[in-house]
C-alpha cells in the first residue's frame, strides 16, 4: 500500500497519530478535538509550565475545563511534551504558532525555534 493510501486508512480507523505544535487558543482546542475523536495526540510546547500542567490535567486556558484534559489523559489520547523529538512519532503534524502580524516587528515566529531536523 502506498504511503498516502496507508495515512488515509489510520484516520479512516483513528490509528493515526496527530501532532500539534503550539499550545495556546487555536492549538489546545484543536488537540482536544482530535483526542475526543478517539485520535492518539502528542502536542509540543516550547513552554515546560504549559507542558506540565497539561499532562497533570489542568488546563491553562479559562474556558477549557480541566475535566476535559483529565478524560482525554485517562483515556491515553492526550499527551503533551516540550521534546520535538517526538514528531517522529506522529503520523500528521498541524503547525498553531504566533507569526509577526506586522511590517518590522522584532518578535520572531515561534516555529523559529524548533529544532532542526536530521
């Protein structure tokens, strides 16, 4: 079976693995959603305080409750890490980091300080 045939019959089945890169407003709703589709996720956070209190079932966001992060951490569908390695173990990568909205801002984007890839 090709690759792209093998990636769609996972998300046909929900065996596939999804990562998301960014956990604030548009990342941690979007990884929640997966997870209560019944998809394995993995979300990466360049911030360890985020990442921590995820994976101890508290959420950081006010109208996230935390019950929700604590049904999809029982249920093994939710994990989140600040190791990039991990994406190598997703099967789909969504990419939910702030970008410079205007000309000349100094901040960079976050996705600047991902590692590189071997």
């Amino acid at each position: 079976m090709a690759h792209d045939q093998q990636i769609i019959s996972k998300i046909k089945d929900r065996t596939a693995v999804i990562g998301v890169i960014g956990l604030g407003y548009v990342g941690l709703p979007l990884m929640i959603r997966f997870g209560e589709e019944g998809f394995r996720t993995i979300g990466f956070d360049v911030d360890d305080s985020k990442v921590k209190r995820l994976n101890s079932g508290e959420s950081y966001i006010k109208h996230i409750p935390s019950e929700t992060i604590r049904q999809l951490r029982a249920n093994d569908t939710f994990h989140a890490t600040s190791n990039y390695a991990a994406l190598g173990e997703v099967d789909g990568i969504l990419i939910c980091v702030p970008t410079p909205l205007t000309a000349g801002e100094s901040r960079t984007s976050a996705i600047s300080r991902l590692p590189p890839t071997t």
